[in-house]
C-alpha cells in the first residue's frame, strides 16, 4: 500500500460507484464492517441512513473509524483510510436524494420513492479522513487477465 497523489484519490472516489465499506466499533467493543453509498466532497465521504440504524449510535460512541472504496473485480485496486465520523442530523434527506441520483440515476421508480418517503427520519455521516491509502494491481496482474474494459484505479 502507498500513499498516492491526492487527485488520483479524489478522482477515483469521484468515479467509482461502489458501495464504501465502513469499519467502526459496536457497543461491546467488537469491530464490524457494513457497506454504504457515498459521496465524496469538500474531502470527505458523506453518507445517509436512518437516525436508528446502529452504526449511527457505534459513531456517536465512537467516531474513530476506517472505510475502503474497492471493487470485488480484478484488477484490484481501491482506496482506504481512517476517519473521523460527524453526525448531521440536518442533512440527512439531502444527501439520501444525491446518492440516489449517484447510484440509480434519479429519484423516479418505486425504490427511491419509498426510500424518499422516510427520508425526514435519515441523518448524514460525514467521514473526515485522517489519511489515505491506495492500491492498484492492475501492473501486476495484466498477464493473468483477459481483456476487460477499462477501469479507473488510483495512483
């Protein structure tokens, strides 16, 4: 793992439309892992869900966290770090509609309507990244791959 250059991470955290897996601490003092979509902006992921869900009470408890942003498909590559984890009980409806639009392309079919329905009841979680990390075995791999369409890899 290296550090890369910061508009290589800012592109690829542009681009890439995958799920951000994020890592923090349930109250028993256990790690977990959960996926969410993500925006990334100002330098930092935003993501929406419900003012219940659990992970919202591990990061008011313990905002420290880690997340990655990294597909399941070869070639690997992808971006990690650690984060600090902010609340905003404010955005939360904002930033659900723009990660609809993001990862389904509008708010128009039976899905989004529902999830647009609840959204008075959603909070953002701001991620601040403490440090990055990037990834990319696309070098490494070229021979054991067949041709595949391009994808955007990090630094």
């Amino acid at each position: 793992m290296n550090n890369s250059d910061p508009v290589s991470i800012e592109n690829y955290l542009q681009e890439a439309k995958i799920p951000l897996r994020l890592s923090c601490v349930m109250g028993s003092g256990w790690p977990t892992v959960l996926s969410l979509w993500y925006l990334f902006e100002e330098g930092s992921l935003f993501c929406a869900t419900p003012e219940t869900a659990r992970v919202v009470s591990y990061l008011r408890a313990e905002p420290r966290c880690s997340f990655e942003v990294a597909s399941d498909q070869p070639p690997y590559c992808g971006v990690r770090g650690r984060a600090l984890a902010v609340i905003d009980q404010d955005r939360g409806a904002e930033i659900l509609e723009r990660l609809l639009f993001r990862y389904l392309g509008g708010v128009d079919n039976p899905l989004t309507k529902k999830l647009l329905g609840r959204s008075a009841f959603e909070i953002a979680i701001r991620l601040e990244p403490q440090n990055f990390y990037t990834w990319n075995f696309t070098n490494r791999m070229a021979d054991s791959l067949q041709k595949q369409s391009a994808k955007i890899c990090p630094g």
